[in-house]
C-alpha cells in the first residue's frame, strides 16, 4: 500500500488553465485551455493564427437580454463578444480568428421553446461569431450526452471527450 507523502511520482501536468460554468480564459502562452460540464452548454475556443492567441469560454445560455446577470461569459451573444474583445487587448486580430465549437446537447430540457437550450445555445454562439466574420472551422454540436474539452493552442487542436463515445480531436 503506497501511503501519500505529498511526493508525486507523476509527470508534471503542463500549464493549464480551466475554465468554468459561465467563465471564461485567455492565453498568449502555450497554456492548455479546459473545460468540462458541458451537456447543453456550449464550448467556444477561438485561436488566432497568426498570433497563437487563445480563448475559451464556457456559455450557459443563449442571450443576455432574457435574464440580468452580471456574468456575461454566462450567454453565448455577450460570452462570445467578451472572448473575442479580451483576446483582442492581448493582441489579438478577428481579422485572423478561427473557432471550434462543442457542447450543445439535449439534456433534460424542460423548456417550452420549440428548439432545446443546447439547440439555442449553439445558434447563438454561431450568430454572434458570424457577425464578427469568425469561421466555425469544427464543431462537435448537439446529441444526449455530455462533453469535457481540451484546447491545445500549440497545434490549434481541441480534444472533445465524452463518457462512452470515442474522443475526437477537432
């Protein structure tokens, strides 16, 4: 039996930066971006090609304006807006933006809506991006079951994983 002695035997996990529910991260480093619980939630990473500037945010709920919050990282409309302007004071130009998308689904939705929250979640996050001419270059949108998200700003990858299905690398 190994006893914990604060000593790890383990490699040293690289520099990551998670990001929760309603929040979000940017990085001009090499810095893994992560997030997960996302069922009809929405990951939204955005990489900048030609800078290596990085951004994920983790939106909740469609737009702003259908609650008063003070957490705008919590709705896709103002979430995606708060990304694209906090990786732009880094240097960042939208001009050379990509995004890859993920999350979205189906999960016990009790709303009157016709479309699902997932539903309305995604299309909001691709409105907002299509209105700054971003490019939705992957995306892993919609189903029943949940998400974990990995972005990895060295090779542009995000790393979509879920419980009983295969990972994808986007």
């Amino acid at each position: 039996m190994k006893v914990y002695d604060g000593q790890s035997t383990e490699p040293e996990a690289p520099n990551r930066l998670k990001v929760g529910i309603a929040e979000y991260e940017v990085t001009a480093d090499e810095a893994e971006l992560t997030t997960s619980g996302l069922g009809s939630c929405v990951g939204v990473a955005l990489y900048d090609t030609e800078s290596g500037i990085s951004g994920l945010v983790h939106v909740m709920l469609p737009v702003a304006d259908e609650m008063r919050d003070g957490k705008p990282a919590k709705f896709a409309d103002t979430g995606v807006e708060l990304l694209i302007a906090e990786m732009e004071s880094i240097g960042a130009a939208v001009e050379t933006l990509e995004a890859k998308i993920a999350g979205g689904s189906d999960m016990l939705d009790f709303s009157k809506a016709d479309k699902s929250i997932g539903e309305r979640n995604a299309e909001q996050v691709r409105n907002t991006l299509s209105s700054y001419d971003i490019p939705v270059v992957a995306a892993d949108i919609g189903g029943d079951y949940g998400r974990s998200l990995l972005f990895e700003p060295t090779t542009g990858d995000l790393v979509v994983k879920s419980a009983n299905r295969e990972t994808q690398r986007l």
